[in-house]
C-alpha cells in the first residue's frame, strides 16, 4: 500500500518526517519512515487535508499511548499519573475529532465522484418576464380600480401611451375636474335664468305711483 501521487512530494516529505520521529525507538531511523509512511497509506488519503488529518489522527493516538505508558511507572506520584492519565484522555479526544472530520472528508470526495456530470452544473437563472410580458398584468389590474368608480365601468381601458402620455389615474382626474367645472357652468346659467324671469315680475307687482 503506497501514498498517492496527488500529493505535493514536499509536503509528503515533512509530514513524514515528523511521524518517523515517533517510531525512532528502536534506533532505525529507515524502518521509522517506513512504518509512518503505511500507517499514513491506511487511511487512503488522497489530498493534502487529508493527509494532514491523517497525520494528526496517528501523532494524537501515539502520543496518547506515550503518556499513558509513562503514567504505569512505578515512581510517578499520584499526581503525575492523574495528570499524565488525563493527557491521554485530551489526546484520544482529539484523535477522534480528527477521525470524523477525515470520515466527512473523504464520503464528500466520494460522493462528488459518482454523481453525474448533469446533476452538478449550476441550474441556469430563472428568466425575469420582459416589458412585453408585464405589460398585460399591469393593464389587467387597473380594470377592478376603474370598475369601482361605478363610472368607467363600460369603457375601455387604454394604456398610458394612448391617452396623451398621462397614466390612468392623471387621466381620471382631468376628466373629474372637467366634470366638476361642466356642474358649475350649469349650475351658473341655472341661476342666471332664473334671476330673468323673476325680474319682470318683480316689476309688475310695485303699486302704480
């Protein structure tokens, strides 16, 4: 079982490195390459952040197992062996947090291997209705306004650029006020007539001198 070689050899190199120091024990600084260097190929890392938490997973187990040996010493004090048995414990902690985290890492990787092609491409935008298109909602929603008034419920409705270039509700209100001005003009010549026809009888009923 080998390291891929999508992995920078720089990188491989330094982590390696430092593995090989924890297995330097039995003096062979060759077999301690060696043995980082499988114990890193099974966890079948296949990118530098996986190889990074690889490399964590074994630096927190093994310095895990360092402190819990050192805490079997028979002159260590109650107090060195609480200290060095809750080191394991952080250790262990923290090699398991590593280990899930690879976990997700690499289902991820898997996963986006075997979706299709199709399935990954970015879904193309919705398209916004055009001018053309919003057009008719907007014509269609003035009609219930109009139709309320009680007095333009039987005309047509025209766009804004057929009526002069005002909107409806300008146009609306031209036509109230010609309305308002046509009542007072009538109201006007109403009184007017009748102001006449009561003068000559007003004349008539003076007493003759």
């Amino acid at each position: 079982m080998s390291l891929p070689a999508t992995i920078a050899p720089d990188v491989l190199d330094i982590i390696l490195g430092h593995l090989a120091s924890l297995f330097l024990s039995a003096g062979d600084p060759t077999a301690a390459r060696h043995a980082a260097s499988q114990m890193l190929a099974a966890y079948k890392v296949e990118t530098e952040q996986e190889l990074h938490l690889a490399a964590d997973i074994i630096s927190f187990g093994l310095h895990a197992l360092e402190a819990l040996s050192q805490a079997t010493a028979p002159d260590r004090s109650l107090n060195q062996v609480l200290r060095l048995r809750g080191s394991a414990v952080s250790l262990s902690r923290e090699s398991h947090k590593a280990q899930r985290k690879l976990d997700q890492l690499q289902r991820a990787r898997r996963a986006a291997a075997h979706q299709p092609a199709a399935e990954i491409q970015p879904e193309a935008p919705a398209s916004r209705p055009d001018a053309t298109q919003a057009q008719p909602l907007i014509d269609n929603a003035t009609g219930p306004i109009e139709n309320a008034t009680g007095e333009l419920a039987n005309k047509p409705i025209e766009p804004a650029g057929k009526n002069n270039g005002m909107t409806w509700t300008q146009s609306y209100r031209q036509r109230q006020t010609s309305k308002r001005l046509a009542k007072k003009m009538l109201k006007a010549q109403v009184r007017q007539v009748a102001e006449q026809g009561a003068m000559p009888a007003a004349q008539d009923a003076r007493p003759a001198a």
